[in-house]
C-alpha cells in the first residue's frame, strides 16, 4: 500500500488491532503537516465519543494508539501542546467508568491510561520542569484517587486480562514517580492488590478449586504490590510515620509466613523445622479435613511459590527493584527450599487416604522447590552460594533428588542444576546461566557428570518394557523397532532431561578436564563420546523433523554444547572432537530446516579460528636478534635443558668443569650452574656456510646477520674440507 493509503486507514480505523497493525506500517517521515492536523482531529474525535459507544466501536484504545504515533513523530512538543486536554478527558472517562462500571468500557479505556500515564504523565514529564508544573502536577492527586476507586472496581468483576495488565502498568508507573503523592490511596492499592492475588485462595473450600492468575496478571500486580512501599518514609521512620524498609519487609514476611503455612498444610504428618505466624495474608487455617486442606494447600504453594508453567508471587517481588537496601530474609527462603527437598514420604498413623494425598503432594513440593531455586540463588548471588555449598547443602538435596527419582522430577531436576552452573546464555531458551562457581575436586560433581551422561545415553538406547509373555525375552518386544529407531519413540519429559543433561554436561567439562578426582578422566570420555553420539543421530535426517519442537531444540543445545566445549577447553580429547564436530557440522549446515542449518553455521563460524589458526611466523629457530650482536671472538654453545647457557668471551679463562658439573646442571636452588668448556679444550672452528639455514642470503653482503658465520674462510675452501660444527655431540 501506498503511504497516503496508509495513512488514511489508519484514520478510518474503528478497532485498536487493525489501527496498531497500520500504525506500525506507517512511514514517520511520510507524516507532514496536513497529516499531523488530520492524526490530531482524529484523536479529539476519538476522545470525545461516549463511554456507550465503547462497547461497539473501542475508539478509546484507538485513540490511544495515535497519540503513541502522534508522540513518535512530533516529539515532545506535541504534549506540551495537547497534554492538558488528554490528560483531563482520560479523569473524565475514568471518573465515570469508576461510577458505573462496565467490562466493554475498561476494555476501551484501559490503553488510553496506559497511554496517558506512561507517555504524557510518566517519567519523561519530570525531565521537563516548567511542563510537569504546569500540565503533569496540577492533576496527580486527582489521577491517583480515580485510579484507585477504578482498580477497586475492576477487580470486583471479570474483567479482560490484557486490560487489568495496562492498568496495572499504569499505575505502577505512577507510584514510583510521585510516591508522595500515593501515600493516600497506598493502604486502598494495597488492600486492592491482596484480594487480586490472594482473594481467590482465603476460604479452604474455594482455594482447592481456584484458578491461578495468569503469569502476566501476577507479575503485575506483584510489582505493584512491592512499589506500594516506596510511599514509606525514605530516611528512618520518626513518630507515627513508617519507613519504606519496614513497609517492604512486613510485606516480605507476611508472604513467607503464609508459603511456610501452605507448605506444612501439604503434609501434616511429618515433622517440619519452621514455624511461622498463622493468619499470614487472611487465609483461612487449616482444618482436620484432609481431603479439602491438602488439595487447597498445594494451590496455595503454586500461588506463593510458583510451579512448573510459572513463577509465584514470591520470586516476582523479590525481583522487584527497590529505591534503598533492604533485609533480604535469604536464608529463611532457602531453609524453607532445603526443607521441602528433604520431606519424604513415611509410613505413619494417619489415616491411608492422607497418605495417598501427602505422597502426591511431596512430589509438588519437590518440583516447586525446584522452580524457586534459581531465582533466589540470582537474587542472592555470591550470598546464596555459601547456603548452596555449605551449610546448607541444598545443592546436594538436588543431586540427591534427580539421583532418586524419575520422570518429570528427575528432569525438572537435571534442568535446574544446567541453570545453576552454566555461565552465560542457556541453549536456545535464552535464559540466562547462574554460573555458580564449584570445586573441581568434589564428589558432586562426579554425580552431576554421571546424572547427564545417563540421560544423554538414555535417549539413544530403547526402553524395556515388560515382557507380554513370562517366557519371552525382551528381545521380542524390541524386535518390532529398529535399535537407531528408538529415540523415536522416547517422550517429551525424556527430551526434555537429555537436553538439561547436555546443558549440564557442557557446564561441568572443565571441571572434570582438569583431573583434579579419581574417575574424572572416564567420565570426561565417556560424556564427550555420549555427546557426539546423541549430537550425530539427532542431525540425521530421519530423525530430526521440523514439526517435532523438542528434537529441535535439543540439536540446537547438542550443537551448542559442543561448540563451546571445543572453543573454551583445551586437550587432546577436544582435538579428538574437533575433527569429528567439524564433519559432523558440515552435514548440518546442509539440513533442510532452517533453524538446524543457522545453528551449525554458528557453531562453525565460532571454530574458524581453530580450523585456520594465525599464529606468528617462526624464522626456523635462529635468534636473529642474538647473532646481530655477536662478534668473532663469542663462542656459541648448545642449550642444556630450558635455560640457555652463557657466553664465554675468553676460552683460556673459563673455570674447569669436572665430571660431577656435568651431571649436575642445576643447583639446589633451582638456578642454572654455568657449564663451559674445559680449558684443554681447543677452540671451536667457524661454522660453515652449510650449517646456515637455507632460506638465508647466501652472500655476507646481502645480510649483515650472518657476517660473523663467513669469518675465516675463503673462496677456494671446499665444502668437504670444512670443519663440522656438530651441536649435538657430547663434549
């Protein structure tokens, strides 16, 4: 389409996804004057149409998109020009869908406030100082009172999802620039944030049967919830007034109290180590009633602590940047993770129906402990590694885990330790690696080798399964299949482990290159050899499929691995393997998907310089240097060891060497003992122009080096009769 055609449906567009589509195929240097005119009657049109209206035609959201495009292409001018009469229509239509709330109307109106609050009122806005006092502040207490009545509205009903998010940005957004301000509604906000997040979850019959929020949902609302203490006092709190510390870490403790309730909910009968305040966040307690607490409890723990689709509550907010530093409680997450990890299932009292439920719900605790893992250990960095390491040995709690179980957990489990120790970037995900450093000499890393090279192997080799006959072998039910077909026929989790196990493997290959533990020499092989094997029948081209997502994405990890164990190690087994991955890429860099053939042609590009290497050129082994200030009378004599001998000037003043001297070269002390020749010994000839290296002048005149070789002889000498200067002999 042509730029005016355009430009004109975007103006004609009545619904905000087909006016964002043109808005983002519009050329800005295309928009002059006459269509910056036509964008601004368009906007006041939009604007001036009635909340009714909104819920056959969004001309709200619309409008929303072109002061986005407005803003882009007149810049800040254009709010300085229209920026007060926005902002008072956005507190008009707020004002009245707060009053008479309908979803259709939030719907329309939640990008405009999005809009306003983040592109006219927001942080740009502080940076102009006549503007802010003129347009921005006369309206922020009026913003911040609305705001809160209209978030208080929307939670109460079902509302679209994506909308409650642009509100909740919205307000985030105005919270951490004029916290002042909010001090007011802070105590509605907060009130409003709770019953959003752990509204749904208070009663014991209605948590069982709860739908989690949506990822995007939580987040925001947690983010919300933590700038709430922003509107603290900054300095120390005096009188009645509360500091920002104290708010964050009531807020903290509160949540940790209720994942600690939640926890112990899930199994009663064992003996748990922490204790906590119960009433934490309104929740109902538990009661005598298995049946409804256990299932309710594990809702709980999702919600607080997250599961395996998303994180919970209680990692977004300490993710959650603070404006001052404030007391982490690290080792009370972490105590709570190692206990989660240690519960095991034991025979008790109870009743057999509460056993069957504790056992399913330790399997949830396990794999959620798993997933809060990472990002505490970021959160707290180089003060999480000694709870991981030392004291606390919540590191071998995982080992031990993935160790003994199977399935789901034990992948959860390889995945978690690929994340906790591989530096940068993890595979295709994107994910970022924790890195976390490990002694090389520890038994546990001997186990995490072995954990990844039996999942790496796994794959490649078939499952067993049980015999249809008691007579027959397993050799009949394998019999069917092809032994190279049954990856094939593995499952996603089994992927899913493989692909943690080569993250993991790949993190761990200097650790056990080095050969600091017995055994560490095997299982290095043994792991390259189960790399390249799973690395080679993934890019076969009957095993690899664009359709299967998780065979691509464990090739890319393959690929990856290899890439960076041959680029960052050294050894003779990495030349092994570079031969081998050089072939092995080639092929794939043919493939006939997309995705395999960009990943071989990196990992090739990362290994050129192992392939055509730019070393300095090495003039034979002659010190040009040293013969350029050597003179006739210098006798030069052969290296002993690695040291080079000195120079004698006078042969008739050298110190006699006995036989013992020529044993012992080196003193006790490490130095080099000077080793001459004898005093009978009798003077060495001139080396001859054959001892020269060839790819020299063969002319004294051509080259100053080798002026001193040429001393003393003469043009009718021949070659044979030419003393020989062996440099090799014996003295």
């Amino acid at each position: 389409m042509a730029a005016d055609e355009v430009l004109g449906a975007l103006l004609g567009a009545d619904n905000p996804e087909h006016a964002h589509k043109m808005a983002c195929s519009v050329q800005r240097d295309t928009i002059d004057a006459y269509a910056q005119i036509a964008l601004k009657k368009r906007i006041d049109a939009c604007l001036c149409t009635a909340p009714a209206r909104q819920a056959v035609e969004p001309l709200w959201a619309v409008a929303a998109v072109l002061i986005d495009l407005y803003l882009d292409t007149c810049g800040w001018s254009a709010a300085e020009a229209h920026g007060t009469s926005w902002i008072q229509q956005m507190l008009v239509h707020t004002e009245q869908t707060s009053a008479s709330f309908d979803a259709s109307v939030f719907a329309s109106l939640a990008p405009l406030l999005r809009c306003v609050l983040v592109r006219v009122m927001g942080r740009e806005s502080a940076a102009h100082p006549e503007y802010f006092r003129v347009v921005a502040a006369p309206h922020i207490s009026r913003t911040a009172a609305a705001l809160a009545q209209l978030f208080a509205a929307a939670v109460q009903r079902s509302v679209p999802w994506s909308a409650l998010c642009a509100l909740l940005h919205g307000t985030t957004c105005q919270v951490c620039l004029y916290a002042t301000t909010y001090r007011a509604v802070a105590s509605s906000l907060h009130a409003t944030c709770n019953v959003l997040l752990f509204g749904r979850y208070a009663s014991i019959e209605s948590a069982a049967h709860a739908a989690p929020l949506p990822d995007s949902v939580c987040k925001d609302a947690t983010v919300l919830l933590a700038s709430l203490a922003r509107t603290g006092a900054a300095t120390k709190a005096t009188g009645n007034s509360v500091s920002q510390v104290q708010l964050w870490s009531a807020t903290a403790t509160q949540l940790l109290d209720a994942a600690v309730l939640a926890v112990q909910g899930c199994a009663p009968s064992l003996a748990w180590p922490m204790t906590a305040r119960h009433g934490a966040l309104g929740w109902e307690a538990c009661t005598s009633d298995y049946a409804v607490c256990i299932p309710a409890c594990e809702a709980r723990v999702a919600c607080l602590l997250g599961d395996e689709t998303h994180r919970g509550v209680l990692a977004h907010f300490f993710a959650t940047p603070t404006p001052h530093p404030v007391p982490v409680p690290l080792g009370a997450v972490l105590a709570l993770v190692h206990a989660m990890l240690q519960a095991r299932y034991k025979d008790s009292d109870a009743p057999i129906d509460q056993l069957r439920l504790e056992r399913h719900a330790l399997v949830v605790l396990h794999r959620t402990a798993l997933v809060l893992l990472p990002p505490i250990v970021e959160l707290g960095g180089a003060h999480a590694w000694r709870f991981l390491l030392g004291g606390m040995p919540v590191l071998d709690d995982v080992v031990r885990l993935a160790e003994a179980a199977h399935g789901k957990t034990r992948s959860m489990a390889i995945r978690t330790l690929a994340l906790l120790f591989t530096p940068g970037q993890l595979g295709a995900s994107h994910m970022p690696g924790l890195a976390v450093p490990l002694d090389p000499n520890s038994p546990i890393v001997q186990r995490m080798a072995r954990l990844a090279i039996q999942d790496m192997s796994a794959l490649l080799l078939p499952d067993l399964p049980a015999s249809t006959h008691v007579f027959e072998s397993d050799a009949v039910a394998l019999a069917a299949r092809p032994v190279q077909d049954a990856v094939l026929a593995k499952s996603s989790t089994a992927w899913s482990a493989a692909q943690g196990a080569v993250q993991l493997f790949s993190a761990l290959f200097p650790r056990v290159a080095c050969s600091a533990a017995p055994g560490s020499r095997e299982l290095l092989h043994t792991g390259t050899m189960a790399l390249l094997g799973l690395s080679e029948a993934l890019l076969h081209a009957r095993v690899l499929c664009a359709e299967h997502t998780a065979a691509l994405d464990l090739c890319i990890a393959c690929v990856a691995a290899i890439a960076t164990t041959v680029v960052s190690n050294a050894g003779a087994l990495v030349t092994f393997v570079l031969s081998r991955a050089r072939i092995m890429f080639q092929l794939g860099a043919h493939s006939s998907i997309a995705v395999v053939r960009a990943a071989c042609d990196d990992a090739l590009v990362r290994m050129l310089p192992l392939f055509r290497a730019r070393a300095p050129p090495v003039y034979d082994s002659v010190d040009c240097a040293a013969l350029e200030v050597c003179d006739t009378d210098t006798v030069v004599l052969p290296k002993i060891g690695a040291k080079p001998l000195p120079i004698v000037e006078a042969m008739d003043q050298a110190p006699c060497v006995t036989e013992q001297d020529m044993l012992m070269p080196w003193t006790a002390d490490g130095t080099a003992r000077p080793i001459t020749a004898p005093q009978t010994a009798v003077p060495f000839s001139a080396p001859s122009p054959c001892s020269i290296p060839a790819n020299l002048p063969t002319s004294p005149h051509e080259s100053p080096v080798v002026d001193s070789a040429w001393v003393g002889v003469q043009a009718s000498d021949s070659e044979e009769e030419m003393p020989q200067l062996d440099l090799g002999a014996d003295t």
